[in-house]
C-alpha cells in the first residue's frame, strides 16, 4: 500500500471524526482528485483505493485525496451525502494553504456507491469541476435496487439476525467486509434503498427523489466519464447508459466507455490491458476538463 503524505481531519461530528488521506503529486497549486470509496454506503474506507491508481495519478500531476465518510445504515443518506459536499467545501477552502493544490480545478473519482455519491455532487450548487464515475448508478428508485437481486438470491440465504449482528448503533465511517452480509441481506430482500436512506421507496418517493441524480441533471452538470462493464452482476451496466443518455439531453459534455467483457471492480486488475486503457482515457478527460 502507497503511504499517504499526510492524514487530515476534514469534519468532525459529536460522535466521530472524518478523515482523508492526502497523496502529493509533489506539483505546487496542482489539482485535486478526491477519491470516494466504493462499498454501498455500508462498507469500506479510504484505504481502498488501490495504490497503482495513486501512482498514475501522481504521474500525471494530479494529487489525491481519499475520504471516508460515515455508513449506512448507522447514518442515513442525507447525512452521508453532508459529508461529501463537507469533503468538497473543505478541499476549496483550505486546499490550497493546507495542501498546497489549486482549489479551482478539483475533480470527483469515485467508484460503485462513490461514484454514486460523485454523480449525486453533481446536482449540487458547489459542484466539482469534472466527474468520473466506475460502474456508479444514477437511479436508487430503479427496480434494481427495489427489488431482490436474482444474482444476490443465489447465494446463501442471510437472515435477518444474522445482517444486524455485523452492524452497531454507533456512527462508523470505515467498515470491514463482514458487513458485507448486512448488504447482502438488503439485496436479497429488495430494500436497500429504503435501508439507506430511511425512507420508503413506495409511500415516501418524494422524500428520495432528491437523492437520485439521474432525476436532477441540469444543463449546469459537470463534465463526466461514466465507466462501464456490461457483465456488472452488481450494479447493470444500464445505470450508466442511462445516465449517460440524460446528461447529453441536458448538453452536459459527456463520454460514456462500455466495457463488454468486464465486470463490478474490473479495475482492480492494474494488470489487465482494458484497465490500463481505461485509465489512458480516464487522463485524458481530466487533462481536457482540469
């Protein structure tokens, strides 16, 4: 694992402390990724980010700063959203004395719920100044997420008691893959959504609607790089498409890669030819939009 140049506190709550792990490209006023882990809003950490991704980040120039935030379902969605556009106000604010990067050109790379989360930024007044989304969904009232998963219910069955003994009644903004159970639970019942966010997806749509950022594009969105494998058995690669379809509608400069052989987390094989394409591409539309 790459060791980051420094750990900072970017919000703090009554009850935790948010942090990010900052990657220099050791460039004075250079730009800023910020990198939002993947994981469904229940797991994972800044730490994900895998550290040939960094490298080349680095090597073109561009600084990194990678963010936890805090979990579902201990925190709703609309306080985990909070913490994201905190991360962006902070990195604007302070990031150019704290960091040494130019607040003006910062972009959103975020992977499966983070990209998620990245798109959601992007119907935000203080946007980013270019999106990248990995295999990110625009639209948590779909049937895929309100309905039970066929790939996720050929798996072993996961009780109910069984999800909730992964989780606590505590605010946690990093989780380990034993609370993968408690998604997996979610998706073989069909309520993620409901979930995460704490609300109904039949009776309170009104209530998400705000959190689904296929159903809030304006001509104002930021450029965005939707990536995609078509043989995603988590998230369909349709959610990208879709996404991509909306955003031109809007006039929003848009570039949409389909992958036809990958899958959910293709990128973590820095090995593979498709990935290191991939992050070619993934350059160049940040040296265009930064």
């Amino acid at each position: 694992m790459l060791k980051s140049t420094e750990t900072y506190i970017y919000k703090k709550t009554d009850d935790c402390s948010i942090c990010l792990d900052y990657y220099s490209s050791n460039i004075r006023n250079s730009p800023l990724i910020i990198y939002i882990h993947g994981g469904a809003l229940i797991f994972g950490s800044r730490k994900d980010i895998i550290s040939e991704q960094i490298r080349l980040y680095n090597k073109a120039g561009y600084s990194v700063a990678s963010i936890d935030y805090r979990l579902a379902p201990e925190t709703k969605l609309k306080d985990i959203f909070e913490d994201i556009k905190d991360a962006l106000s902070w990195a604007k604010e302070k990031g150019e004395k704290v960091l040494g990067i130019d607040p003006k050109r910062i972009a959103i790379v975020g992977h499966s719920a983070g990209a998620y989360l990245g798109l959601l930024l992007g119907t935000y007044e203080d946007k980013p100044n270019a999106i990248i989304s990995f295999y990110g969904y625009g639209d948590i009232l779909a049937d895929w997420y309100g309905k039970p998963s066929q790939y996720y219910c050929n798996m072993p069955l996961v009780t109910k008691e069984e999800a909730y003994n992964v989780i606590g009644d505590k605010a946690a903004t990093e989780g380990g893959r034993d609370r993968f159970l408690y998604y997996l639970y979610l998706r073989q019942k069909g309520i993620w959504t409901r979930e995460v966010s704490g609300y109904h997806t039949l009776f309170q749509k009104e209530n998400i609607m705000p959190f689904c950022p296929i159903h809030n594009v304006n001509s104002d969105f930021p450029p965005t790089l939707l990536i995609h494998g078509a043989k995603d058995t988590d998230v369909p690669y349709e959610e990208s498409l879709k996404m991509a379809k909306r955003l031109e509608e809007h006039g929003v400069d848009t570039e949409f890669i389909k992958l036809e052989k990958e899958g959910h987390l293709f990128d973590n094989d820095m090995k593979n030819p498709t990935t290191l394409k991939v992050f070619e591409q993934v350059l160049d539309f940040l040296k265009k939009h930064l």
